[in-house]
C-alpha cells in the first residue's frame, strides 16, 4: 500500500528528529575548541541567535576523549559510583520486589487492596515530598553522605513491582494449583515456576530501572554533600561552557551503557511499559 | 485455616517490602505529619500555623500555579498525541523501528538533554519545559496505547463494519469505548512522569528559574536547602493528601464508568 508506505516514511522522518540530539552529541564530541566555539558562540555569549552545527566537523578530533581518559581521574571515580548506585539499587530492588510482586499476584487474602493502593500512592509521590521523612530517617541511621542513603530508599521503590506484578499475573492459575496439587511447596512454586514464567516482567523492571537510576538527580542531590560520592549524572551538567567538547565527551560515555541497555532490552522496555499498567 | 496459611504465605513474600515501606515511608512520614503541627526550632505545638504559612506564602502559591498548569496542559497533549500516534501506528504493519525511534529519549541521559536544551531553549520558559516532556514520553505513551488497542477484540470491529459503520464511526463508538480502561493507566503513568520534569527545569534553570517553571519541586528543594522543616512538613502532608484524595476519586471514577 502506497499510502502506508507514506505514512511510515512520516513517521520515521519524525523518529529521527526526536533522536537529533545524539548526533548533536557524538559530533560535538569529536569538534575541537575552536570549532565548538564558533558553533555554540551565539547563544553562550550573547544568550540570542541559534546555534549553527556542522553534521560532520571540519577537523575532526579525539583530543576530547584524550582529556577524558588520561587527564580527568575524577572523571572515573564517578563513573563508578554510578555503576555501584545503580546496581546495587536494582539488585535490593529485585530481592525485595519480586517476592512482593509474587505475593500481590498468587495470594487472595483480606486487606490485600489497601496495600496495593497505598503501593499505588507511594509511587505516584513525587521525591520532594517524601525528602523530608526520608531525610529524617536517613539521619537517624547515620546515613547521611554515605552510598547507602541513595540505596536504600529507592530499594524500597514500589514502582518495580507494579512492573514485575505486570508478568506474574500472566501465570495461569491453573498452573499453580496443579503444581500445589502434586506436592510442590510455595517456595518451590515461587522459584520454579513464578520466576521461570514470570521472567519476562523481572527484566522489564531491571531496564525500565536502569535507565531510571542511571540518570538520578535530585536523590545525590539531596543525601550526598560530598561530591566524590556523586554518581556521573549529577556531576556532568555542572561541566562549564568553556569545557564544552569535554562534556560533550563525557555525555557519550553515559550514554554507551544506556544505549547498550536500551538496545539489548528493547522487548523489555516495551513489555515493561504495558506491564506498569497496574491493573488490579 | 486455609485462609491463614495464605495470609501466612502472603504476609511471608511481601515482608521484606512492607518492613522497608514502613521504615523508610510511612513511619518517618507519620512524624512529618507530627511535625507539621510544630515549630521547627523549639518544638513547640503550634496547631495550623505551619500550613498557615505555608498556604499564604507567595512562593507557594507560585509554585502550585505553575505546577498545576504544567500538568493541565501538558498532560492531555501527551495523550491526545500518544493515541492520535497510536491509533495511526496500529494499521501499519513492522513498527518496531519507529517505536524504537520513539522510545530512545527515555534512553538519553539528562546530561545530554540538557546540553541540548540550553543549545536551542535558551529562554528556559514554560512551552520548552513541555516540549521537552513530551519528546521524552511519547514514545511510552504510544506503547500503552498500542497494548490498549491491540485488546480490542477484532469482531467487535467487524460486526460494526458489517453493520454499515465507516471508519469515523468505527473510532468513535467502537474503538474509543473500548480504550476507556487504557485512560486510567496512562494519566497515571502520565503523571509520574510530568513529575520528573523537575529534572530539567532545575538543571537548565537552576534552583530559582524562570517565573513560568518555578515547581512544587523547587520549593521543597529550597526550604530543604535552608532547613525550613516546618513549611516543608506541612507542604508534604498537604501535596501529599490532596494526591491521595486525587487517586482515589480517579480509581472510583474509571472503575465506574
């Protein structure tokens, strides 16, 4: 059909302007100081005009990348706090949530609705209104500008079961009263079967979160006053103007892991997107 | 005794979870509700006079406003647009690319946002911060909606075709019906992403922005900042109650349409 054709041609043509800034990006990355300069100068020096680019530099250069792997150490500290935050994060978020999850989806008990819609509620709360309590906690347990207060809350996240929810109730029932049937026990049950078939929503959480944590601001922001302690996300946009190809270097390095999660996990995302439909 | 041994079970998988909602939430919220009826420096009872404050102060007000305005517009475009998209999208057949295409700004880390933003938002005003919204959640938004449409049942359609109906009609009396449960899900999720547009905001405007995009979330963020733990306590329990309320009215209404 021709005007199909058309209409994905549309859309497509669309796609690719809203992924232009990671052109911007990569290219940027590689323009020397020179160049840039004369590509960013109308807007940061006089704060009118456009930016003019050039898709592919003039002299293209690596000296950015050089800066970033021989010259900045500080550079890998952070990078490596994010990688800990982040894993951390999703591991506690998966002890903790998939057993959840698979209570919410297996067992019919009374007083089951008033959790899941006070799950629903935490949620939906933004993290300036929960900073407060958070805060208060986190000081009570010596947390406070340690790794831990930036862990531990987002551990007890309630937005990951919703998603993992999402697969486990794709089991059949049926299943598992046959399984009970023949003697297997909940915790058999939970392990081989729940996490067997339901892995589908596991690895939905795991991208949906990573993505997530990879790009915190406002939680280092607010627990974490030592700046080593900062994960990369929160460090980058502090980069100044007359380091622009440096940040532009250091965004494509953040940006390696999230496109190789993004790519590896793309049924994921997509599945864990129709699973945080949170139907009760 | 089967009833309790499920209750046991339950209780069982889900404890971890609760016992970390409990310490990390609810319980240390409970003493922010405590501490909004206080004065932050004696500890002094001091009944509404923090919400007093709070409801009177202009930054307040502001920031509700803006917040407020931000959600009513740029919410129901994200819809409209992410089922206009969607409704297009479901008659094409291999549409993995474009929803690839779509769904990438959820991959782009803020960093590169921003760089971005501040290249060609340089006026940091209200329309950049929805542009900026919607570029990241369309693509999310047209996947509910896809998951929402492909439910429909086929025959539904069929028979209303066979019946004479056009497309026009199709849509409107068959397909939208049927969408009515996808609305709940996606103004949800809708809105917990509207939040995360602070992220932007404060990283290309800093902690006092332009008028247009001061947020709820600069507001705690400053009083956080200069340790006014009343106004905060009494703002988090109000933001906090109204959206309890707000759900609540909304999971009633969508169960009951």
């Amino acid at each position: 059909m021709a005007s199909e054709t058309v209409t994905k041609f549309i859309f497509i043509a669309a796609g690719i302007v809203i992924c232009a800034p990671v052109f911007l990006v990569v290219t940027g990355s590689v323009m020397g100081q020179g160049d840039l300069y004369e590509c960013l100068e109308p807007v940061f020096m006089h704060g009118t005009g456009f930016v003019s680019w050039k898709l592919i530099p003039q002299y293209p250069t690596v000296e950015n990348y050089f800066h970033l792997l021989f010259y900045s150490p500080e550079f890998f500290v952070l990078f490596w706090n994010s990688v800990k935050l982040v894993s951390l994060i999703l591991l506690g978020q998966m002890v903790v949530g998939v057993p959840a999850a698979w209570a919410f989806a297996t067992y019919q008990v009374r007083g089951k609705n008033v959790i899941f819609t006070v799950y629903v509620v935490l949620m939906l709360l933004p993290f300036q209104v929960t900073m407060l309590s958070s805060y208060l906690t986190l000081d009570r347990l010596s947390l406070l500008n340690t790794h831990w207060a930036v862990i531990l809350p987002a551990v007890f996240s309630t937005f990951p079961i919703f998603v993992i929810y999402g697969g486990f109730r794709s089991i059949p029932k049926a299943l598992i009263e046959a399984a009970r049937i023949d003697g297997a026990g909940e915790l058999y049950i939970f392990f081989m079967l729940g996490i067997g078939i339901g892995k589908g929503g596991i690895l939905s959480a795991l991208v949906l979160g990573f993505l997530e944590y990879w790009n915190m601001i406002e939680q280092p922001f607010a627990f974490l006053e030592d700046k080593t302690l900062w994960p990369l996300s929160l460090y980058l946009p502090e980069i100044s103007w007359m380091q622009a190809g440096f940040a532009f270097a250091a965004s494509v390095v953040m940006l390696i892991p999230a496109v190789f999660v993004f790519i590896m996990g793309q049924d994921y995302l997509e599945q864990g997107i129709v699973y945080s439909g949170l139907k009760g | 005794m089967k009833r309790l041994k499920e209750f046991g079970y339950f209780m069982g998988f889900i404890s971890m979870s609760l016992a970390g909602v409990l310490i990390f939430v609810l319980i240390p919220f409970a003493d922010v509700v405590r501490r909004s009826f206080m004065t932050v420096m004696s500890g002094e009872f001091a009944g509404l006079n923090n919400y007093k404050t709070v409801i009177s102060n202009q930054a307040f007000r502001l920031a509700v406003k803006n917040t407020l305005h931000f959600v009513g517009v740029a919410i129901p475009l994200l819809v409209v647009i992410g089922l206009a998209a969607a409704l297009v999208l479901s008659k094409i057949h291999d549409i993995s690319v474009i929803k690839s295409l779509y769904l990438f700004p959820m991959a782009m880390p803020i960093a590169t946002v921003v760089i971005v933003w501040r290249m060609f938002f340089y006026k940091q005003d209200f329309n950049s911060l929805v542009i900026s919204y919607l570029w990241k959640n369309t693509g999310y938004t047209i996947v509910l909606w896809l998951a929402g449409i492909a439910a429909i049942p086929n025959e539904l359609i069929e028979a209303a075709r066979v019946d004479g109906a056009n497309r026009f009609q199709c849509l409107i009396f068959v397909k939208l019906p049927c969408l009515k449960g996808s609305v709940y899900t996606i103004v949800i999720l809708s809105f917990l992403n509207s939040m995360k547009i602070y992220r932007e905001a404060y990283l290309v405007g800093g902690s006092y922005p332009g008028k247009d995009i001061y947020l709820l979330q600069h507001i705690f963020n400053n009083w956080y900042v200069n340790l006014e733990f009343d106004k905060m306590a009494a703002a988090s329990v109000l933001v906090a109650g109204v959206l309890f309320v707000f759900i609540l009215l909304f999971q009633y209404y969508s169960q009951n349409i």
